[in-house]
C-alpha cells in the first residue's frame, strides 16, 4: 500500500494538514480515487462553510441594509456563497500556478456539489426555524438561528464531502494543487 502525504500548506487562508489517502495519489486532477479520511472530509467542509459564511453573512447585510424583503435577500446570500466558495479555491490554486480559465474549472468541480449540499441545509434550517426569516441582525434569534444552521449544512454536507473524495471527486480535485 502506498500512502502519500502532504506537508502542511496555507490552503485558501485556512490551515490544511497533510492528508494521506491509501493507493491513491494526487496530480492535477487525476485523482483514481481510494478511502478518504474522516479529517479530509471535515477539512474540505470547513472550507466550504467558510465560504458559504462569509457570502451568507455579507448578503444579509447588504439586503438588510437596503431594507430587502427575505426572498431576494436571501437569493443575494446564496449566490455570494458561491461566489465566495468558488473565490477561496480559486485564490488556492491561482497561487499554485494555474491560469484563470482552469482555476475556475477546479473551484467548479472542486466546491459545485458541496455548497450545493450546504446551500440546501443551512437555508433549509434557517427557512424552519420558528421567526428566523423575521429576525433581524440585532436580534439574538437571527444569530442563533444562523448557527444552528451553519453547524446542520456542516454534519450535512461532511459525508457528502466524504463520499465524493472517495471517489476522487469534489474537493480531491484540488489536492493536486497543494
């Protein structure tokens, strides 16, 4: 059994540690695929919820701000989490040498199925949890209940995160970028 492992790296301004997978090794996008780790899981979800965070976050302000009703401030939220999904792998692999044009098709295929998956559950808590859509940013419920929805999209979207490493897909095909 061959194992390969990273030495430690600065992975879109979070600290990533070595990741061994098992018969599997990792090049630009020619992952075989192999057992992934729990901890490779739970590492390529935090980095996803980082991003889906901050855009969240930011595009509920922006539409509290300009005095929004929920549906397209929520719409705005959404596609800031992409947007910032996508913008962290891209600063990751851009610092690694890729073009734009490639840099973009990695965050794609790296991030599309995870915050997909994210996207679905922490709006899903959110939309479910009693008087969170009318909440507002000084309220203790709308923080809670933002909380609550980040920690569900993150038990969520780990096993999913999981599966699709497993299988050299989703966030694998940035590994070779390290």
């Amino acid at each position: 059994m061959q194992h390969v492992e990273h030495s430690h790296h600065d992975h879109h301004g979070t600290a990533h540690h070595g990741t061994t997978h098992h018969g599997t090794t990792h090049h630009g996008g020619g992952q075989t695929g192999g057992p992934a780790s729990w901890g490779t899981a739970v590492q390529a979800t935090l980095h996803c919820l980082t991003g889906c965070a901050i855009g969240e976050v930011l595009g509920m302000l922006i539409g509290t701000a300009l005095g929004w009703h929920n549906v397209p401030t929520m719409a705005l939220a959404i596609v800031l989490a992409f947007v910032f999904g996508y913008s962290l792998t891209m600063r990751g692999v851009l610092r690694a040498g890729l073009d734009l044009r490639s840099a973009v098709r990695v965050a794609l295929a790296a991030d599309t199925v995870s915050i997909v998956f994210m996207e679905i559950a922490d709006n899903g808590t959110i939309l479910l949890f009693p008087g969170a859509m009318d909440a507002t940013l000084s309220d203790a419920l709308f923080w809670l209940s933002l909380a609550l929805a980040f920690v569900v999209a993150f038990l969520v979207t780990t096993p999913v995160n999981k599966w699709m490493i497993g299988r050299g897909k989703g966030h694998a095909v940035v590994h070779g970028y390290h």
